[in-house]
C-alpha cells in the first residue's frame, strides 16, 4: 500500500470540507504544526484525533454508523502503512 494513501485522504477531505487547517487543529486540540505533520504523512494521528477527524470531517453526511465506518477505515488504512 501507498505510505502517504492517509495523508493524502485526510488532505482531499479537509480542502473539500468547510474547515481550514488552522479549524482542524482547534477542533482537535492539536497544534496546526501537527495536523500539518498529518497531512505531509510525517505523522499519523492518536487515536482520539482520528475518532475527533472522523466526526468533524464526515459530518454533513454521515450517522453515527458512517462515522464509526470513516474511524475504522482511518485505523485500517495507517496500520496497513505501518507493516
């Protein structure tokens, strides 16, 4: 699998949400300099940030199923780039 397939996802989903960067980071509680880490693939989330993108990110469309769905794909995708 592509190492960057979750820093590109997470890049695609907040330039075609309603929230900058400097939002995410807030809504997060994580630095900007850190989401910014996310969305080069430096660095991949903890687990309370990908449950907080999850919900920020997928919100106008989702339940709390697509939710849950959107979280575990997240978890699925960094732990098959991590291998």
């Amino acid at each position: 699998m592509n190492k960057k397939l979750f820093s590109e996802i997470l890049k695609n989903q907040i330039n075609s949400s309603e929230y900058t960067t400097k939002q995410i980071s807030e809504i997060c509680n994580a630095s900007y300099s850190t989401v910014e880490r996310w969305k080069s693939g430096k660095k991949y989330p903890e687990v309370h940030h990908l449950w907080r993108l999850s919900q920020v990110l997928h919100s106008g469309v989702s339940t709390k199923h697509h939710v849950k769905g959107c979280f575990f794909r997240y978890v699925e995708i960094i732990d098959s780039e991590r291998k």
